[in-house]
C-alpha cells in the first residue's frame, strides 16, 4: 500500500492548502466591505473637486496656476503607478503593469523620457526589473491608506513638474467596477485637463477670488491632488480584497476537485490491492 499511502499524503497537504485558501478567502471578504465603503465615501467629494478644477481650468483669472498651463512640448513625463504589496490577487496588478508597459514602450518610441513614482512593492519590482527611473516611492501601505504617508512620495512628482523636469504627469492604478471587475485606468494627472472632468460647456467659467487669486487657487490644486490620489489607493485597495477573495474562492473550489479526485484514485487503488490479496488467497487455498 505504498502508492495508498502515497495518495493519502497528497490528500492531506491539499486539504491543509483548501484550509489556507479558505480562511483567506474569508479574511478578504470582511476587508473588502471595509474597502469598498471607504473607497464609496471618497468617491463623491473626489468627483466634485475634479469638476470644481475643471471648472478652474477653463476660467480666465489673472492667476493661472502651473497645473492648469500646458506645455508645448513633452520631453520627459511622470507615472504615479499604485499596485498592491501582497501577491494572491489574481490578474489585478499583472493588467495595471502591461497598461504601464505600454506606455513606457510607446514613450520610449518617442524618444520621451520617464520618471514613476512607484506605490505597492508589486510596481516598484516591475519598474527596477525593466531598470526605469524611480524618483519615489512607497511601500507597506496597509489596507487603510494614509493621506499624510501618500503626500510625500506624490510631491516630488509635484516638485519636479513645477520646476520643469517633467512636462505632464499621469495616473495608473485599478477602478473598482464590481467585485468581479476591476479595470486599470490610465489618466493624466497634470497638467489638469478639462475634457476629462467635464461635459461641452456652452459658457466659460469666471470667478471673484477672497482674499486673492493666488491663495485659493494654490490651495484648490493641492486639494485636488491630494484627493485623486487618495481616491485611487482607496479604489486599489479596494479593487485588491475583492480580487483575493475571487483568486482565494477559485482556489478552494480547485482544491475541492482535487481532493476528489484523489480520494476517487484512492479508493480505486484500495480496492484493486484488496481483490489482488484476495485472490491470492483463493489461489493459495485451491494450491493446497
């Protein structure tokens, strides 16, 4: 009975792997609720300020931010690319990093150079496997982000597209669609485009600024960053406890099969040791 045994082994190891996936698959489900209202009570006010830019964007002051002004020509670019820190998520980063990738490729036909600020360990492997620059990073981030750990990395990108080092700046991570849908979403980030937030508008935007224009418009442009960014870690993350709680079904229900699969070979080879004895013995007593 040493194949028995054999087969015996096999059982227990992916029944103890079924365990694993189960409880993981559990322990996604409570944080993807958590995640997903997080990322819904975001959404809103991160809609607004896009608009509320926008809406910046196409008015006339006598200040004119750097955010809003494009360049008229792009010789270097910058990639804010937010992944996950853990694996066991099925295709969720593999897709946001071939999105990236094409990209990079097509830039790099362009002769435009990059710069990625890299948020999750996944992205940032990826970006030092094809040897791209990394001006920032972020990793660890937990599955509640943070505002006042994300701002840093985020503002050497601001930095350098205000003192001129890169000429636009863009977005990549994963929308939360459904639970079994997450999309990898490219969007440019600055300069602040006003056909990405807003419908024709038949009118120009104006307004009175108190105490001055500088002043309110510096602070709306921060705000506006801040809340795009935060708005897409909380979309990543949720996109991520969705993602695993799939990958961690598909892999029990998997298990499942081959747990059966095994106990059918099991009994089989059981059975045709049990009939060869058998016959053995009949054998043995009709030699007598």
């Amino acid at each position: 009975m040493a194949a028995g045994k054999e087969i015996r082994t096999k059982i227990k190891s992916v029944e103890n792997t079924r365990k694993i996936t189960r409880a993981m698959e559990m322990v996604a489900a409570a944080k993807m609720r958590k995640a997903q209202e997080r990322m819904k009570q975001a959404r809103p006010y991160a809609e607004k300020i896009a608009r509320v830019a926008a809406h910046f964007s196409q008015a006339h002051p006598e200040y004119r931010h750097p955010f809003v002004v494009p360049r008229e020509t792009i010789k270097r670019v910058g990639i804010i690319l937010i992944t996950t820190d853990k694996g066991l998520c099925g295709g969720l980063n593999t897709n946001a990093l071939r999105l990236t990738l094409n990209k990079l490729k097509a830039w790099d036909e362009r002769k435009i150079g990059v710069d990625v600020c890299v948020v999750g360990n996944k992205g940032l492997g990826f970006i030092q496997r094809l040897g791209a620059n990394v001006a920032s990073q972020l990793t660890g981030l937990g599955d509640t982000p943070h505002m006042e750990r994300l701002i840093g990395p985020v503002q050497v990108m601001l930095d350098a597209y205000k003192a001129g080092s890169i000429d636009a700046l863009y977005l990549v991570y994963s929308k939360f669609v459904s639970t079994m849908k997450q999309e990898p979403t490219f969007t440019q980030l600055l300069p602040l485009s006003s056909e990405a937030a807003l419908e024709k508008a038949e009118h120009h935007w104006d307004y009175i600024y108190e105490p001055d224009a500088p002043s309110v418009v510096d602070a709306l442009m921060v705000r506006y960053v801040e809340a795009l960014i935060y708005q897409a870690v909380a979309e990543n993350i949720a996109c991520e406890q969705s993602a695993r709680m799939v990958a961690m079904k598909a892999a029990s229900d998997n298990a499942k099969s081959v747990i059966d699969e095994l106990k059918l070979v099991y009994n089989k080879t059981r059975q045709a040791a049990i009939t060869q004895e058998l016959s053995e013995i009949v054998a043995g007593a009709a030699a007598v």
